[in-house]
C-alpha cells in the first residue's frame, strides 16, 4: 500500500494546508523517514490507516488515543507525532470528498488549520511538538466539522429537553424548561458549580438539595404550559401558558442545531463571528438542504455565567455571551479552568495571575463564589449579531 503522507513532498504539502509550523513538519518528516525504513512500524502504521482512513474506525470517545506498546517503545514522548501523521495520511481522501461536494478548497483550508492550532498549543504548553486532540479531530477529516471565518460548526440534533418559542406578534422568543432537569432554589440547575472531583457526588447530596424544585412541561391543543427561562439561563418557580394562537415552536429537542465552536488564538471581534455566521447559514442551507437548522447552539467556557460581572462589560467573551439565551445545566469550575487556564488540575492557590481573567476569576474564587458554565441557543439572524435580543428585552422588562 502506498500511503502518500509517507513521501516527503506530499507531507510537506499537506502539512501546509493544515497550518503546520515548519519545525513540526520537519519532525513529521523524520518520524515518517522511520516508519517507511522499518517493516514493522510501517505495518503498524499501514493496518490503522487502513482502520481509520479507508474504513472510518475513528476513536470517537473523548478519551486518549490508545497507542501501540511497540510504537511507544520507539518514539517515547513522540508517539503523538506517529499518530497524527496516520490522521493527516486522511486528509488526500478528505479533500476528494470535499471535491465531490462542491466544497471550496478555502473551507478545507480553515477547518483543517484546526492541527496546526493544536500542535501548537502543546509546544506552547511544554515546548515540544506533540498532539493530543484525535478525539476531535475525527470530526474535521469526515467532514462532519467546518471551519467558516472566526468559528466551527457541527450540524447535529438537538439533545436537550427545554423547547423553545416564539410569539407572532412581538417576536419575543421565551424558552420554557427541561421537564427533567432538577432545579436549585435560585432556578439553576441542581448540581451546578459543582468541582469536577465531585462529579460523582448523587445529586441529593448536592447544596441545595433539600429546596431542589422540578418545573413543569405540557402539551396541549390550546397550547403549553412551564417555567419560563431567562435568559441569564435560570428557570422561574411562577409557570406561564402560551397560547398556541400567539406563540409557534421553534425548537424542541431531536431538533437539528448549527453547533458552534470557537478555535483557539485568532481575534474574537463581533465582525468576525457576524462573517463567520453569515458564511455558515449560508453553507449549511446549501450543503444540508434536507436538514435545516433551526437554531444555532453552543456549549462553551465563555458561557460561565459568572463572566458578565468578573470581566468588564465591553469584554468580546461578555458581548458574546450577550448574543444568546442561556439555560439551566449542572456545570461546573472545570469547562473554563482547562481553557483559560491551560490546566486539568483545579487548583487555585498555584493557578497563574498574569491576565486579567485569569486575575478575575481567582479573586472571585477566593471571595467563596461559584462559577459554571451553561448552554445557549441563538435564534436571530447574523445581520442582527450585536443586538443581543434576549437580555436586552429580559432587563427591558424586569
């Protein structure tokens, strides 16, 4: 079998398209030198391109990558390199599918850059090149991920149970609350700010417990019946009706969404999310005609609630935190600690001070408050990015 990332030219080709620093592709280089003159890592490396590339047996858990004992016993602490070489040995077979789909060689390009972020993250973190992020990457190389401008997308279902709305006439969207999602006292979600070592800690155990509320969801003819959310992503105890004559669906759960998320180091301006939205609705509806979006989704560090009163009001991560409807979910600390950060450890005593989030955040620990992170719905258009619809009217109202 000829794998072509094993020749140098093409490696060095294809390393450029991915946004490969120099120094790493000269390390990509050597470890491929070894595998073609050794019949045993070249097997090796053959048998899981094979498995991954030609047959789509991807490590889809967000979990390690297993490695192969022998791989390890030769390449040490560059074992990653030999297995992102094996992933960017997709990247021929991933373009034709790009080709045959009429997707221009700019949106390869973007989403691919993707490796190059991450192989430099690490040598950011330990000054070697490395890679550690093959439980993502699989997205990008079955053309499943696509990088548009500033941001990612994933077209997936909706798997969440609060439903959305939206009234005829004022246009205002309300979202009402999951059924199934227990509630602390202050609407949040029961279980939220919890460490990440205490994820296992039963929810009854959890503060607040003892007060926890279970909202209410119902269907009817006439319309339906629950707790409101507000946007600020708390349920209220006080339930509403709406009128199936004044307010329409517009998201329930098993709904396609646009799921979006953000690459590491490039400028975070509302202008680059605007583009970025704009080219994504765009591509969506054309490549996806079948299975169209409803609402665009994200999960995100940036959406810890706490952020909008620890960083100053004209912060990019606070305007963009704005631009969506938050809802309740047990998070925690841990979402933007391993980000902001760069740790898996949550240990503020030692934690690092030399940004001013990083400074906001610790003093805010340190004053004994809770952080964590929710999910967001966006409805509106990307002409409308900057109006942030949702608590605008929510403090317009209050």
């Amino acid at each position: 079998m000829d794998i072509e990332i094993l020749n140098e030219d093409r490696l060095r080709y294809w390393c450029r398209r991915a946004n490969i620093a120099e120094e790493a592709v000269n390390e990509l280089a050597e470890i491929a030198g070894q595998v073609k003159g050794d019949t045993t890592l070249y097997s090796i490396f053959a048998a899981f391109h094979e498995a991954t590339a030609l047959r789509g047996e991807w490590h889809r858990q967000w979990s390690p990558l297993p490695y192969d004992p022998t791989v390890q016993s030769v390449f040490d602490e560059r074992t990653s390199l030999f297995y992102v070489l094996a992933y960017l040995a997709a990247l021929p077979y991933t373009e034709k599918e790009y080709l045959r789909r009429g997707i221009e060689a700019q949106v390869f390009d973007e989403t691919m850059s993707d490796f190059g972020l991450w192989m430099f993250y690490i040598y950011e973190r330990t000054g070697k090149w490395g890679f550690d992020r093959f439980m993502w990457v699989w997205r990008h190389l079955t053309g499943e991920l696509f990088r548009l401008g500033r941001l990612q997308y994933v077209l997936q279902d909706f798997e969440f149970g609060v439903t959305a709305f939206r009234n005829k006439s004022t246009r205002r969207v309300l979202l009402l609350a999951d059924p199934q999602v227990k509630l602390r006292p202050d609407g949040y979600a029961l279980g939220a700010g919890r460490l990440q070592r205490d994820d296992d800690q039963p929810l009854e155990d959890a503060p607040g417990a003892a007060e926890a509320w279970q909202p209410a969801f119902s269907e009817t003819v006439d319309g339906w019946h629950g707790n409101p959310i507000a946007p600020y992503g708390y349920a209220l105890k006080t339930p509403v009706f709406l009128p199936r004559a004044e307010w329409e669906c517009l998201l329930r759960s098993g709904d396609p969404v646009l799921d979006i998320h953000i690459p590491r180091y490039a400028p975070f301006t509302a202008e680059a999310c605007r583009d970025s939205l704009r080219r994504a609705y765009d591509f969506f509806t054309v490549q996806y005609p079948q299975r169209l979006f409803k609402a665009t989704f994200c999960h995100t560090w940036f959406f810890t609630a706490q952020l909008q009163q620890i960083l100053p009001a004209q912060s990019n991560i606070v305007h963009f935190q704005r631009e969506f409807y938050l809802f309740p979910h047990p998070g925690g600390p841990g979402y933007l600690w391993g980000f902001a950060f760069s740790e898996t450890e949550f240990d503020p005593a030692s934690a690092p001070r030399d940004t001013s989030l990083r400074r906001g955040v610790l003093d805010w620990l340190a004053a004994g408050k809770e952080l964590f992170d929710l999910p967001g719905l966006l409805f509106h258009s990307p002409e409308e990015w900057g109006t942030q619809p949702y608590m605008s009217t929510w403090d317009q109202e209050k």
